[in-house]
C-alpha cells in the first residue's frame, strides 16, 4: 500500500462521511408520521459521529500530505420513512466494509495508530447499522 492510494481511499470515505451528514440532516427533516420525533432524534443523534469521524480523517489525509476532500458522496433520495432508514442501512453497511478494508490498508502501509482509528469506527458503523436494522425490524412496508 502506497501513500497516494491511502489517501485516495481515505478521501473516498471522508466523500461518505460527508454525505452520511448531509443525509442524516435531510432525512431528519423529512420524517413523518407518528414516529417523526423519535426518527429525527434518531437521524440528528448520528451526525455528531459522522462529524467525528469527518474531521479524523481531513486531519490524517493532511497529516499524509493530502488535499481533503469538500465534495459528498451523492445522497439517495428517499421518500418514506422505510426508505431513509433502508438508505442510512446500506450506507451504514458500506462504511463497515470500507473501514474494516481501511484499516488492512492501514496497517499494511505501516501506520498502526491509523489501523486502530479505523478499526475504532468500524464499531461505530456497526452499532449504527445495528440500531437501524433494529428500528426496521417489523416497520410497516
């Protein structure tokens, strides 16, 4: 593993923390019905995280030597509640697979403090994919 493509990859998943951001904002205001309250609580709680793991990783592809990126992976439109949930799921599930594959990178490339952040955020993703397949276990269709 080469530095330029550490921080290639590193860019790609602060492009989805950019995005899980925005899409955790919009989706927490475009819940509806008898359970909005407790959605866009559930949508507005993940974005400190998001943020956290957002500013981990400018920092690191600086540190690299590298240009953050300012542009957010696209956010999948969603029209439903079932379907922001189904959204944030897939988007939760993608950031588990992209870290767990980040921090093989990381140590691979030598930098065991990098390996453990990531490995750090792979528990993050997983308990907020958890929580979602949670919340849509039994959601109405």
């Amino acid at each position: 593993m080469d530095k330029q493509t550490l921080i290639e990859h590193l860019n790609q998943d602060l492009a989805g923390e950019l995005s899980a951001i925005i899409q955790y904002i919009s989706y927490a205001a475009k819940a509806t019905g008898p359970y909005r309250p407790q959605l866009s609580a559930f949508f507005l709680e993940e974005v400190a995280d998001e943020q956290l793991h957002a500013q981990f990783l400018a920092n690191k592809i600086v540190a690299l030597g590298g240009e953050p990126t300012t542009v957010p992976e696209p956010v999948p439109a969603a029209s439903s509640n079932r379907e922001m949930l189904e959204a944030v799921l897939a988007a939760e599930r993608k950031a588990l697979a992209d870290y767990t594959q980040r921090a093989r990178e990381a140590d691979e490339f030598g930098d065991k403090g990098l390996a453990v952040q990531l490995e750090d955020m792979v528990r993050d993703e997983s308990s907020h994919a958890e929580e979602s397949e949670r919340i849509l276990t039994d959601w109405p269709l």
